[in-house]
C-alpha cells in the first residue's frame, strides 16, 4: 500500500509513503518490547533528562515542523509553531517533575512499611488524529515514556510525514533504538496492533466512533485505555460578562486550527439581553479573519484537512438553516483549489439542529439565546459529549454556584478553555475517559502498585 499526501490548501499530491508490511510491523513492536525492559530499569532523572532534551530538539527544528504540519493539514503556520513550542513545554515539564511524580508514595497502615509504587505498563499504543499532529503525540508519548515505557504509534494516514519527523527528533534527542515507532498501516491493519500481547495499554484521540471501535477491541483483552473523543463544548456568555473579553475569547475559542479542534467552543449560549449585541460584536470579528494561503504568516484560517470534512460542514450549515437558524455570514464553500471554508455564524440555533446536535469540525460557529443562567447550563448538558466548557460571568461565586452543575471534564471560567501539561484534560459521557496530562496522565500508564511490608 502506497500513503499519498495531498496539500489542502492546493489538492495537490505531496509525498508518497510506502506503507509498513506486517513483517515491518512485527519488527518494530519486537524492537519495542526488548528495548522496554532496558529503559524500565533506568532511574526517572535519566528519563527525564531524555524529555528535556527532546524538548531542544523540538525548539531547534521548529521551522521545518512547522511547515511540514501546516503542508499536510492546512494548519496556519504560525499556530503551527506554536504546536511545536507547546510540544517543547510539555517535555520540559515532564523533565523537570520526573523524579517527584514517580517517587514511592508512603501510606500510613498497621504494617511496618506500605507504600505505592509506580511501575511501567509495557508498551503504549497512540491511535493519533491529524488535526494536531505533533501535540496530540507528545501528549500521550511524554508521560508514557516518563513512566518507562514503549509507545508505539498509529498516526493519522494524512500526516505520516509528521509521524516520521516524531520519530527523527526522538532518535536525535538519544531515545534507545526501538522503544519509539511510528507505524505507516492502513486503518484495517489497527486491531491487529491492539490487540498483540505486546501492547499494555491503548491511547487514543478521535471521533467517539472509533473510540467505541477501538474501547471494544481493547477491552476484549483487558487493557486499560485512555480515550479522549469528540466535543461540542458549549461557550456560555451571561448578562453580566465583560462582553468585549467574551467576543475576543469566542472568536480564537471556535476558529483556531480552522475550527478543527475538539475542545474548540462550538455552541454559544448567550443571555437573551445581550444577544443581538453579541451577534453584532462576534461577526464583525469573525468577517476580520484572514482566510488563504495557510503558509502565509498573516493567514488566520486555512483550509479544512479533508475534502470531506468540508463536505459535511457545509451538511450541517445547511440543515441547520433549513430548520429555521439564520445564517449570520459565510455559509458556502469557497471556489477555487483546495478545502477552504469561510468562517460562518449561525445564530439563532435550537436544540434539534444540526449545528446543536452535532459535532460541527470546522470554522462554523452556532449561536443559541439562553433566558438565563438555569437555562444556559440546561442546553449546555444537552449534548451526547462532555468535553469542556468555558463560563462567562463578572459574579464569581455565581460562577462558583453553577460549576457543579455543567457536564464537562473541564469548566474554564473568563477563560479559553485549553489543555496544558500542568492539568488533567479528558471528557465525559460520549467524549471519552480517562486523563492526559498532569500526574493523572502519568498516572494512566503505570502500574499503581501497592507494597506492603511487615516486621
């Protein structure tokens, strides 16, 4: 099997990857497992050590990473950079709490010493999307490879070329030979992969289509996942917000990564006395973007990553114009080569919309009008996904009162909601579960074992 490359912004054909055959499969997880059991018995500081200097390696070939994610999913390449020096910051931080994170922690009981111990799983398998090719990675690597294991990964087929690039910067960073692989297969060949006795554990960002595939495939052999799905997180402006801050946060919240995010704020829910104010503040904004080349450092929007996904946008803007929302601005694709869509606000939405019900993956964003605060948090749990969902109120312990109430792995009040290595990050319901980032993530792939010893 051939992997073709196609550039978003143009269709055209970038690179041709030929793809693992299942002998080279069978070799890299075989060099994964054996290097494993050496890096296992190597103390945290030396990990770390390994992180931090990835994360220079990162830093120092970020116009060249850059680029290539930009080329192969249409990515603005300024956002692009900043994926790579996100990248840099995760490692670094991993580096520096290597030994605290994984020291023994002691446990008062009866016995003369009790203690959890934090050991290795054994190799870890990335099921990785494209929309964030280098941060989704090292999201799940860092902290894998922190914990002392192998990971293996499974990248979308419209990055491979970031895939290798990952692999590059890893072997110059000094990784032992085999305990990081990248795997060029079709998406057929996956469940072999999870399911082989090698892999300990699975890792995976997608739609929670494939989360449901792949949780099945897992668990039919008891390995712990992590799945980090889709979102629709609801951005709630009340009454009382400070209305120029929610309308600046609003427009990076829905249009960044070309809308292709999902922790993107997709559904805003805004008080009906401030509304049309709103609508008014946020449009002008939005017809402000730059849509075009996404190499071009002025860009703010570039095209979609797939013809598809284009495909079903425009699906989904239009039905929900058919069923009654009024289309703000944008609302058609644009001519001309590549996958671009302009940004477009639907205002006016309802439940039972499409652009309420569903996942909309791309610059669209939809507009609901709330009578207040009980009904805002109403219609932001009424949604399949619980991702996260940002709050905006000048009333912080109203803000404070309402927190319980919002379905959501993360609530980020007058705030972008983001994840940072700092913090868990994961969802709810349809969104997945299990935790990224921070010790949690850690946490996911090691063996929480508890020792007990007496007199």
């Amino acid at each position: 099997m051939t992997i073709i490359t196609i550039n978003p912004a143009t269709g055209d054909q970038l690179e041709a990857y030929e793809a693992h055959t299942p002998a080279a499969v069978e070799a890299r997880l075989a060099a994964a497992a054996s290097a494993q059991r050496g890096w296992r018995a190597e103390p945290p500081a030396l990990r770390g050590a390994l992180l931090a200097r990835l994360a220079g390696v990162l830093r120092e070939r970020t116009p060249h990473h850059a680029r290539l994610i930009t080329l192969e999913m249409g990515k603005p390449l300024t956002e692009a950079a900043a994926e790579i020096e996100k990248c840099a910051v995760t490692c670094d931080y991993y580096a520096r709490n290597a030994e605290r994170f994984l020291a023994p922690e002691l446990v008062e009981t009866s016995a003369k010493e009790s203690m959890v111990v934090f050991e290795p799983l054994g190799t870890v398998l990335g099921i990785m999307p494209w929309n964030y090719p280098f941060w989704q990675t090292i999201r799940f690597l860092a902290p894998a490879l922190l914990g002392g294991n192998a990971a293996i990964l499974k990248h979308a087929n419209n990055v491979p070329g970031c895939a290798l690039a990952l692999e590059a910067a890893l072997r110059e960073a000094g990784l032992p030979e085999g305990l990081f692989a990248a795997l060029l297969i079709d998406t057929g060949e996956v469940k072999a992969v999870v399911e082989d006795a090698r892999i300990s554990a699975v890792s995976l960002t997608g739609s929670t289509e494939v989360g449901a595939i792949v949780a099945s495939q897992a668990g039919s052999r008891l390995k712990p996942q992590v799945l980090e799905l889709g979102g629709s997180d609801p951005f709630i402006v009340l009454a009382d917000a400070d209305l120029e801050l929610a309308v600046a946060t609003a427009v990076k919240a829905r249009y960044s990564n070309n809308g292709q995010s999902c922790i993107s704020a997709k559904r805003f829910l805004v008080a009906e006395k401030i509304a049309d104010e709103f609508v008014e503040a946020f449009t002008v904004s939005v017809r402000a973007l730059t849509v075009g080349n996404p190499l071009d450092p002025t860009t703010k929007l570039g095209p979609l990553a797939r013809e598809s996904l284009r495909t079903n946008l425009h699906r989904q803007v239009e039905a929900t114009r058919s069923a009654g929302a009024r289309l703000v601005c944008g609302g058609e694709p644009l001519e001309g080569p590549g996958w671009f869509y302009p940004p477009t606000v639907l205002d006016r939405v309802t439940p039972g919309m499409a652009a309420f019900d569903e996942e909309t993956f791309g610059p669209a964003a939809a507009i609901t009008v709330v009578a207040d605060a009980d009904e805002a948090v109403e219609l932001a749990n009424a949604s399949p996904f619980g991702l996260g969902a940002s709050l905006w109120t000048r009333d912080l312990d109203r803000a404070r009162g309402l927190l319980p109430h919002i379905q959501a792995g993360a609530v980020f009040v007058n705030a972008l909601v983001a994840s940072d290595p700092r913090i868990p990050f994961g969802g709810i319901k349809q969104s997945g579960y299990g935790r990224e980032l921070g010790v949690l993530g850690l946490r996911s792939f090691v063996n929480q074992k508890t020792v007990w010893i007496d007199a």
